[in-house]
C-alpha cells in the first residue's frame, strides 16, 4: 500500500485513538499530519521515532 497523506492521516488518528483516553477532536489532525510530514519527509509513519511523533502531537492538543 503507497503510503499517502490519506494513510497518515489514518495512522494519527489510530493512534491518538488506541488507547481509549483520546479522540481525535481532541488533537489537530491535519496540524500533527503536516508537522510531522514537514520534520520526516514520510508519509510512512509507523517508521517514524515513537517519541517524536508523540512530541510532535502533544503540541496539537487542543485545550
């Protein structure tokens, strides 16, 4: 499967969601899915460091 801005889109949001403690109205998805894009320069972010792909979402959560 190509990876896409569609099956990054996914993956943020199954993985704001995993848990069960967080929807993804709580997140800016498109803010964490161009961020982390624009710091990687993949779509594929299951290769991306766990750590800063929770950095980077932690900064999109909407108060």
């Amino acid at each position: 499967m190509p990876h896409t801005v569609e099956s990054a889109t996914a993956y943020v949001i199954a993985a704001l969601e995993a848990k069960g403690t967080a929807t993804r109205e709580d997140f800016d998805i498109p803010g964490i899915v161009s961020t982390t894009h624009s710091i990687t320069q993949t779509w594929d972010f299951r290769a991306v460091d766990r750590r800063r792909f929770w950095g980077i979402a932690a900064t999109f959560l909407r108060a």
